[in-house]
C-alpha cells in the first residue's frame, strides 16, 4: 500500500529540503528526457540506517515521480523482492545483494549510500573477535546478514567459522531477545538496536564497523534496482538515484528532522535513538568511497568463505552499473 503523507510530515520534509535548494527542479532535468514512468516502489521495512529511501518521498515528487510506494517487505526479502520485480529499488547490505546476484536474481547495484551501520556487541568478558573462539553467537537464520558478517569477521582474524562459533539460528526468536536474555555469548546488532543495548547498558561493542577496519572503509548498504526496470526506465532510473543521494545528503545534515519524519512515517518507533543513529552514521561520505570497492572487497571474502561461487569479477559484471552515480557524482557537488 503507498504511504500518504500528513501535511505537518509534507511540510516538513519540503522545509527541510527546499533548505538546501534539495527541492528545485533538476538541472538536467531536460537532458534527461521525459520520464518513462512516474511509479516507483521501495520497501518499507523497520529500520534507521536504510533512512534515505523513506526521507525521500518528495524528493522522488520533485523528480516527476506521482505514484510512489512504499511496500511492507521483511529486511531479509527485500534483494528478492526487487529481483522478482515486487520492488524497484531498495537500500539493502552489500554481504545480502551479492548471493543474490550470484544466484541469478535480477539486480542492478547503483551506488553505495553509508558506511558503518552494524555493531558486534558481547558479553563483558570478550574482549574481541579472536575471543569468540567456542562461544555462541546468535543469528536469525543461516545466509542472514548478521551470519554473513560475523563469519567474515571472524574469517579476518584466522578463525574458521565453522568450526570455531557455536551458532544459533532460530527464525522465530530474536538473537537480541537472546542476547539480552543471557543465553548467547554475542549477537550483530544494526540500528536502533545498539543504541538500545548501550542505553541499558547490555554488554559491549567489540566492533563498531564505523570506526573499526577493514570494515569501516567500505560502504554496508547499497541502492539496488531491478535490472529491467533500469534498463527500460534509464531517465526515471537517474532520478530515482538522485533523489536518493539526495536523501541521503539530507541524512547528513538534518539527522534530528529526518528521524522525526521517519517516526512520523511508521518506519522506526524511538525518535532518539533514530536521531542518535542517523546522527553517528557518515552519511556523508557517498562521493568518497568507491561502490565497485565495497562489492570486490565482500564478494573476495564471500567467494573464499564458501558464500558465493562467482568470482568478484562475474559479481561486478553481473550485478552492477556505476553509469548513474559517476553523473550524479558531478552534478551533485558538495
């Protein structure tokens, strides 16, 4: 079902925006040609950090988009929801996008959006990756974001996944409920949830992929599109990314009303840890980092953790188009 903006969240976002001058009509708007379809759908899923896809409902209106969707889609699903063309674009991690590409879905990964985003939390006692070594980890379900990357973590610093974490993977309970049940030894956390954890003081983070590399230098989540709707909307497909990026600059700037729109809009529940999240994630690095970068880098990884079989080549082949950004990269300066 489309979301429908109330006219306070309406009037806030245009302030916000028009701020910036975020709301003028796009110079190359002409260039670009007359959109070949004014619809687009994204997912609305719970969460902080993919944020720039739910604060730029108006900026796709200031792009000539009028039926825009924001369709209930669990995290997990969405690289199949957009392959199976149930979406058109979505924010989605880069570890999630890439097995899915392997696997032949049909997605077109456009362009990188943040860095940082998930935190490992453990008991007091752990005090870093290497330390995991026989103990319990929770996780949702196997090939789940938070398996992914904990594997690699601990890939990275010489322990064998397989062998050395006692993984717990229960679709129907949650690793944080367990975490902070005591019952697992560490447990992924991504926003709001670590901000939830350091509030109540449960634990502590012994990797913050913000600030700690390797992680910290690549982006985590990614705009993905289907791959036939880029192909046969290329106009509306540059300004989808537009106004994207442009959310995205928003995140940066206006972390406070951005987490206000984002409570109003059902997409997260806590203003302040919204606003605490949006305020620590770089959302402004987007022109720095290299999106080709990011997907060699996890898809290297992923290929030798058994993951993926394609090589990060065939990945990049396959599965990206870097056309888009490079433009918006130049038109939209700092």
């Amino acid at each position: 079902m489309p979301t429908t903006q109330t006219r306070r969240r309406f009037l806030a976002t245009a302030s916000l925006a028009s701020a910036g001058g975020l709301l003028r009509p796009p110079r190359a708007g002409a260039a670009d040609g007359a959109l070949e379809t004014t619809s687009v759908r994204f997912p609305k899923v719970l969460g902080v950090c993919v944020s720039p896809q739910f604060a730029a409902e108006e900026l796709l209106r200031a792009e000539g988009f009028t039926d825009i969707h924001y369709i209930e889609t669990e995290a997990a699903g969405v690289a199949g929801a957009i392959g199976h063309g149930k979406l058109d674009f979505g924010l989605n991690y880069a570890p999630l996008l890439i097995p899915a590409i392997d696997a032949g879905e049909s997605l077109t990964m456009l362009a990188g959006i943040h860095v940082g985003c998930f935190e490992l939390f453990a008991k007091e006692e752990i005090g870093n990756v290497a330390d995991l070594k026989g103990r319990s980890v929770g996780v949702q379900d196997w090939g789940s974001t938070a398996h992914v990357l904990v594997a690699l973590m601990a890939a990275h610093v010489g322990l064998d996944p397989a062998k050395d974490i006692r993984w717990t993977a229960d679709p129907k309970v949650r690793p944080i409920d367990q975490f902070i049940e005591g019952k697992i030894d560490a447990v992924l956390g991504f926003p709001p949830q670590p901000q939830d954890l350091r509030a109540r003081h449960i634990g502590h983070v012994i990797v913050d992929s913000t600030v700690a590399p390797p992680w910290s230098q690549y982006f985590c989540c990614m705009l993905v599109g289907n791959r036939e709707y880029v192909q046969r909307h290329p106009v509306a497909t540059k300004r989808a990314v537009r106004a994207i990026l442009k959310a995205t600059d928003l995140c940066a700037k206006e972390p406070t009303r951005v987490a206000r729109q984002i409570v109003d809009g059902g997409f997260t529940t806590r203003y302040d840890f919204a606003a605490q999240a949006l305020s620590e994630l770089p959302y402004d690095k987007w022109r720095e980092y290299d999106a080709e970068d990011t997907v060699r880098f996890y898809a290297l990884r992923m290929r030798e953790a058994g993951f993926i079989k394609s090589s990060p080549q065939k990945i990049i082949a396959d599965g990206t188009d870097w056309g888009f950004l490079d433009e918006l990269k130049r038109e939209l300066k700092a």
